[in-house]
C-alpha cells in the first residue's frame, strides 16, 4: 500500500468517524443497524471531535443512554478510558445520567484491559498498565521521590502537609485532611479485633505525617509489637525529631519494603495481627506484588489488613477499576475484603488543596479491610 492509499484510508476513517458521533447525538433506537454499519464500513472508534468539548463515539453513546450502542462499541474496540476536553470519560458521562448499565460495560471493559496488560507481562516497563502514572518525577517514580526533598509544614488554615516538589508543581505526599479516612481505618481494623486485648502486633508501611501511626498508638491498650518501614531520607529525619525512635515497643526500618519481605525482621515474631500499608509514588503493580505476600505477613485467620486507596482517585472510573482490580487480586491471595465508603467531602470552604497537586477528587473514599479466607 502506497502512503498515499493510507492516508486515504485514514482520512475516510476519520471522516466516517466524525460522522459516526454526529448520528449518535441525532439517532433514535431505530437507527441502530445504520449506526454500527458505519462502524464495519471502518469508522475510527478513536477519534474525538475537533470542537464541541472533543467527544468519542462512546461518549456519545453514553449521551443518548444507549447500553447497546456502549456494548457495541466496547467490543468493536472503542477506548473505554478516552477523554473529551474537560477530563471526563464516557463512563463519567453515563454516572452522571444515572446509567448504570453503560457504566459498567465500560467499568468492566477497563478490568478486562488490566488483566490483560498483566498476563501478557509482569514487567511494568515492557507492559505498562494503561491506568499508570507516567511521570518520571517525584510523582511517579518511586527512585526520584527517594532522591527528592520533603517538607512538613502547615497551611492557612493549620492543615499539616508533607510535600515534595517536582518541577514548578507541589504534590502532598500526605496531607491532614486524611485524617478522617485513618480514623475509620484504624477503628474498623482494630476496635473488635479478637487480639486486641493482648495487644495487637502492628506493621504499617510508609510513615508520612504519622497520622495512623499515631491513632495506632492510641488504641487501648496499644501495641505490644509495633514496626514501621519507611524509606525516605527525610521522612526518617522527621520521624528523629519527633522521638519515634525513643517509643516503647516501636521498631523502624529503614528501606523499602520490598528490601525486607524475605527477612526475618518481618517474619520472625510469628505474623502480624494487622498490617496497613500506605505508600507514595509506588503503582499498583508494586501494589499487587504486596498482594502476593500479604498472606505470609498475617498472623492468622483473625489478622485484618488495609491499604490507602487512593489509586486512580482523580476520576471515579479510573478509580472504580483500581478498586474492584484490588478485590480481584485479594482474592486471589486468599484474602476476602469488606469495603466501606468514607464521605471526604467536609462541607467546608476550606479549599484543602492550596497551591498543591490534587490527587484525590472522589467524594467517597473506598475503604477496604481484608481478612485470610478460612479455609
């Protein structure tokens, strides 16, 4: 084929695509059969209008409230997680309509795209999870964030922050309006544990501000064996300062917690009761690594886990996928998890962001407490 046959053929896909949206936006459900013909004929499902806020096929589909016409297009190859101009996918667009059945078509064609990614490839850089961060920064590489600078500090209105700084952007690696989502964390993965009254064996991976360490503490009675593993330079500086390393029955280690899972520093005290992780600029595929050893980390049937879900959270499906991929790969593990939803919106005019990155927009947080399947 010449170059200029396929730009012939480019240009007629397109031009059928452009087309395709139009009958959408103007199709009533008779006009089905003319819809997908224009879609054999070779329409591109991947084109996005020029103007008129750059919609797909299948957000127009989701317009018109057309689970058949999603499904179609889902298995015509349409992208499920393609946005139009302000940031909202298809799946967006059929949440807001109240239509759940195009929603998840769309939900589970993005958990199909995911298991797929991992059983061509377990190696992120040869397969890389379509949902993954790409940023090489402090943001999005784990290395740059372990070789950047933190700063604890508070903002206008006394909120603590732990920031790092990637080019002209500041993101909190956490921040205290979180401390809310800790609160019912810590509650729910210790308040009834059967152990509790012995004291609970606690690992928590990734210090941050101490917010759940703190609550940790305070449960009664606290701990009897508490260990945190964090990496960061600064992170530990702070911890120093603030006389973590002087706290009975609080052990530190220093590293990554990939440089210690086959040590006897985390498997020498017979398991854990409860184990939290909470980790920055770290991906799900790290994620699910932890998922494989998690039941070797627990001390038992009655050990409950937990891990900040906040992957995915700048849009809800990005976010529902994470989530319901985490469940699935728990499972997996034999790990069975009962999620609660944690309001995060205060109602206040406070603006908890400041002059940092948001990385969490959903209003509900997914709360996930797991426990060992019997077996």
């Amino acid at each position: 084929m010449s170059n200029h046959d396929a730009d012939d053929d480019l240009e007629k896909a397109i031009s059928l695509g452009s087309q395709l949206i139009y009958e959408i936006l103007s199709s009533s459900p008779s006009d089905l059969p003319k819809l997908k013909k224009l879609v054999d004929d070779g329409a591109a499902l991947w084109y996005r209008q020029d103007d008129d806020g750059g919609l797909s096929a299948l957000h127009a589909a989701c317009l018109v409230e057309s689970p058949e016409l999603v499904q179609f297009l889902i298995d015509k190859g349409a992208i499920w997680n393609s946005v139009d101009d302000v940031g909202n996918t298809a799946a967006d667009i059929a949440l807001s309509l109240n239509d759940e059945v195009s929603y998840r078509i769309i939900r589970d064609a993005g958990l199909r795209s995911e298991f797929l990614l991992q059983v061509l490839s377990n190696d992120e850089d040869s397969a890389p999870n379509v949902l993954r961060n790409v940023d090489n920064g402090a943001f999005g590489s784990t290395d740059a964030f372990l070789d950047s600078s933190l700063v604890y500090s508070r903002d206008e209105f006394g909120q603590e922050i732990c920031g790092v700084k990637s080019g002209d952007e500041t993101v909190g690696v956490m921040m205290g309006w979180e401390r809310g989502i800790m609160e019912t964390t810590v509650e729910k993965l210790c308040a009834d544990h059967p152990l509790k009254a012995s004291g609970l064996r606690v690992l928590n991976i990734g210090f941050g501000l101490g917010i759940v360490d703190t609550l940790f503490q305070s449960i009664d009675p606290p701990p009897s064996l508490y260990t945190i593993i964090e990496p960061h330079k600064d992170v530990l500086a702070h911890m120093r300062a603030t006389g973590w390393y002087d706290r009975p029955n609080v052990k530190i280690l220093e590293g990554r917690w990939q440089d210690f899972v086959e040590q006897s520093d985390i498997y020498g005290n017979g398991g854990w009761d409860v184990v939290y992780i909470d980790t920055f600029a770290e991906g799900y595929e790290e994620l699910k690594k932890f998922f494989d050893v998690l039941p070797d980390l627990l001390s038992g049937p009655e050990a409950r886990f937990s891990f900040f879900n906040g992957l995915g959270a700048t849009n809800w499906l990005f976010y529902d996928v994470y989530t319901q991929l985490a469940e699935l790969h728990l499972k997996d593990a034999g790990v069975e998890v009962e999620w609660s939803d944690v309001d995060v919106e205060d109602g206040s005019a406070q603006d908890r962001w400041g002059d940092t990155k948001s990385y969490f927009k959903a209003r509900l947080y997914r709360l996930p407490i797991g426990k060992m399947v019997a077996m």
